[in-house]
C-alpha cells in the first residue's frame, strides 16, 4: 500500500488509556471492547485521537484518554484550544467488540463503551458521522488529519474499510 | 506492583510446576515431546500493551479464575494462528495448512484449552492448597491485542498496569508454538504470595 504521508512524516502510535492531538498520523492497534475515537475540524485540518477502555471513570483522573466521561471533554477542550469550535468537528469511532462470546453474555463491555461515547457525544453536540462498532472482531485505526481527517479500519483477515 | 526477587522465584517455580503439567497433557495429546520454557514474569501498563502482544492472528481460549476467590483474574492458551492450524491438523488427522478455521477446529482448540489449564490449575492447587477453578472457557481467533485488551477490560479491578506470568510450549516435531499466561488480579496474587512465602518458612 502506497503511503501518501511520506516517509518522513510523523506518526503516534496510541496505547490503551492515551491520547494525541495534531496534524500528524495517529494509529491504534488491536481495539477489541475499546474505542478508538477521532475528532477532526476540518477548517484547521487538526484532529485528535484516543484509546478508551471503560466507560467511567468513577472519580479518577489520573488517566483522562482511559474512560469515555473523561476522555471526551479533555479532548474538545484540547481542540478548543487550538481554536476548534465544537461546531466544526466531526467525530468517528471504531471498536466496541465483544471478543470472547461467553465472558459477553455476562458484561458487554464494548457496547457499553460506545453507548457512552455516543451519550457525550450528543451532550456536547458533536457529530457522529460514522462509526464500526460491534460484533466479535479486533480492530485497527489509521487517522490521517492531514488528508481530509481520513480513517482507516483494518481487520485481523487483512480487510481495510474507510468510515 | 512490585515483588521481591524471593517473591518472583516463587512464582516462576509454581508457574513452572502448573506448566509442566499441562505440557505432559498438550504431549499426550500430540503423541509427541513438548518442551517448555522457563516461565516468565512481565509487568506491563496497559498503554505499553502493544509491545507484549500486537496485530497477530492468534487463538486465544481464556478462563476466568474462580474458586476460593471468585472473580481471580484469567488463565489464557494462547496460541498463533499457524501454530492453531498444525494443531488442529495434527489432531484431527488433516494437512491443509491454508483453510478458514471452522467449528471443528473451534472445538478442538477449546478441548486443548480445557485440558492444559485444568492440569495447570490442578497442579498448582496441589502445591498451595488454594483452589482456582477455571470457568467455562471462551475463545477468540483474531488480533491478540483486541483479545487480550478485552480481557484487561473486563477485570474487576481498574487497572494501569497487568502482571504476567508466560511459558512457552513447543512441539518441534510438528512445529506447535503456544503459550499459557496467568493474569492474576491483585487479590489473587496477594493470596499466591502469601501462600507461597509460607510454604518456604515451614521447609
């Protein structure tokens, strides 16, 4: 696959719980009951990345990027920052599987991670535009802010699917 | 989470007792030699995750520990896709290597799962009087990261970072490479040590 960033270009690889934000390529790798989430104002061509694994944070605040209710405030703020009106930026999301089908039965973690990631979303009047959520299979995310807030999703049978 | 160099001798020796149980099983059923590694012991913060398992296709069965302490973390057979494939060939008599993996394959990599962990377990019970009981097993062929990553989530404690114990069985003849990990919580790791520090006082 040609890599229209270049050689040179920067790129963030984002474990469980981080976050970035910028102009540069940012990559989760294996999401399977967590979010990979993107936010991206395409007027100042930024966007910001994160990995959520739970979906409260039940008073921590010692890892913002890890729990959906602490995530997504930190990251508009963040954007805000940089001049972002919340108005402009448009969301994407990946993940939420539930990997193994007899632990999901009891505690469907991924479902729950991305009801509460839609929740705040609508709270801060974000926009949705796609998501890939669900079901019983791991994920990969390519977020490419410098090309149109691209976003890539690979599987593990090597498809990739652009949302 | 910090342990003592007495403290990780002591584990890698129970994790070394409870794999080579279940290595005498993986061989019976193989017909053939299993060797096995020396059990390792990885702390590991979840951001870093990636870095211990990442993007491989592997099947993964897991078991939630239960038993004297009910939900004690997880016990996982771990084994790359290939190495999957050869296994269920070898056990079921085929050779095609490039094939889609179906509900035979599916069962019996959770018959491998079940019988490798339940000797593992047994073993380990024996050896500190303290019983975890696997639960029904899961499986999951797909990214190791996602699966493992599931798994981390689904943890009672909220974590940073997950401590575990590895050792790599290998079958050379047919070409097998798997692995067993313990991810104990915390509880559960507290209640190994303890018994475990016991255990060297009174000898």
């Amino acid at each position: 696959m040609s890599d229209p960033a270049g050689v040179n270009a920067q790129m963030a690889m984002i474990g469980i719980g981080e976050y970035r934000v910028g102009s540069f390529q940012m990559v989760t790798i294996g999401l399977g009951s967590c979010i990979g989430l993107t936010l991206y104002d395409d007027r100042l061509r930024v966007g910001a990345m994160v990995h959520i694994m739970l979906p409260d944070s039940a008073g921590r605040k010692d890892r913002p990027g890890k729990y959906a209710d602490t995530a997504i405030p930190l990251l508009l703020q963040e954007l805000g920052a940089l001049g972002c009106k919340n108005r402009n930026i448009v969301a994407k999301m990946a993940g939420g599987a539930s990997m193994f089908e007899y632990f999901g039965a009891n505690l469907n973690i991924g479902e729950r991670n991305a009801e509460k990631v839609r929740e705040f979303l609508l709270t801060e009047h974000i926009k949705l535009a796609a998501e890939d959520t669900g079901g019983k299979v791991g994920r990969s995310v390519t977020f490419l802010p410098a090309h149109e807030g691209k976003v890539s999703v690979r599987r593990a049978d090597g498809t990739i699917r652009d949302i | 989470m910090n342990l003592s160099t007495v403290q990780k001798d002591a584990i890698q020796e129970l994790g070394n007792i409870g794999a080579a149980h279940a290595a005498t099983t993986l061989s019976q059923m193989l017909g053939s030699s299993v060797e096995m590694s020396v059990p390792g012991i990885s702390i590991v913060d979840i951001a870093r995750l990636g870095e211990y398992m990442g993007e491989e296709s592997a099947a993964m069965v897991a078991f939630e520990l239960q038993g004297d302490i009910p939900h004690g973390g997880f016990i996982i057979f771990y084994i790359t896709r290939e190495s999957a494939i050869r296994l269920t060939n070898t056990m079921l008599g085929l050779t095609e290597m490039n094939r889609p993996m179906n509900e035979m394959d599916q069962s019996a990599l959770l018959e491998v799962g079940n019988i490798m962990v339940s000797a593992f377990l047994d073993a380990t019970a024996e050896l500190l009087g303290f019983v975890m009981l696997p639960s029904p097993p899961a499986l999951s062929i797909d990214m190791a990261h996602a699966a493992m990553q599931s798994l981390i989530a689904q943890s009672t404690d909220d974590v940073d970072e997950v401590m575990l114990f590895s050792t790599e069985l290998v079958c050379s003849e047919h070409k097998i490479d798997s692995d067993i990990i313990l991810m104990p919580e915390h509880k559960t790791l507290q209640k190994i040590i303890v018994l475990l520090e016991n255990m060297m006082k009174s000898t």
